[in-house]
C-alpha cells in the first residue's frame, strides 16, 4: 500500500513539474521574444462562466508540441507557431472542453478566447 502510494505521488509530482515547466516557458517566451512583424502568435484569455480568469487550465494546439497552462489572470500564449491549420483545445477537469479550429499564416496574431462552463451531468 505504501508504495502505490509513493508511486502515486511521484507520477503527480512529475506531472505537476511539467505543467509549471510549460507554463514558464510560454509565460518568459512572451517576455523575451522581441516579436518582429512577421511572428505568428495564438494567444487569449480563459474565463470562467462567472468572468474570472481561469488559471491553470490547459490549453493545447491539438497534434502539435504546443501545450500551455494559462496565468492567474487566464491568459496562455504561444509563439512562432508554423502556418498552417489547427484545432485550439482548453480542457480542466469538471469543465466542458472547448476547442475552435482555425487557419495561421505567417505574420498572424489570432486572439481566440474562450468562457469555460460545468459539465452538466
């Protein structure tokens, strides 16, 4: 028993480091970047149905390495995205997953926020 639990908590320890991990490298990306007029950006706000910001959900670009967790005030970047199509997905647990597809070209600033609602069961 207590090693399934020491498992446990080393399999959510693990986790919790990578998430932290992309959300810095999301969140000091935007700082670092000296964005030209030809970066390709995705970025947005996540709420939730009362209008706070959401913080730490996940926000991916579906079939991609683009993954973020958003900030305390709900926002999520990523930056030097290529061109072409993809499917924004945000997902938390207890929350209904939304995802808007969308197309990028060279250049682009797509801004695509999103109100996050219970899941009714």
């Amino acid at each position: 028993m207590n090693r399934t639990i020491f498992t446990a908590m080393i399999i959510l320890h693990t986790f919790v480091l990578a998430a932290q991990n992309l959300y810095e490298q999301n969140r000091s990306a935007g700082s670092r970047h000296n964005l030209s007029e030809s970066a390709t950006v995705v970025k947005g706000i996540i709420r939730t149905s009362d209008g706070k910001p959401a913080a730490n959900v996940n926000v991916i670009l579906k079939d991609t390495r683009f993954a973020s967790v958003t900030n305390q005030l709900g926002e999520y970047y990523f930056y030097n995205v290529p061109e072409g199509g993809y499917t924004v997905v945000v997902s938390f647990a207890g929350l209904k997953t939304v995802q808007k597809e969308f197309d990028l070209k060279k250049g682009d600033v797509k801004v695509f926020d999103f109100t996050l609602y219970e899941n009714q069961y």
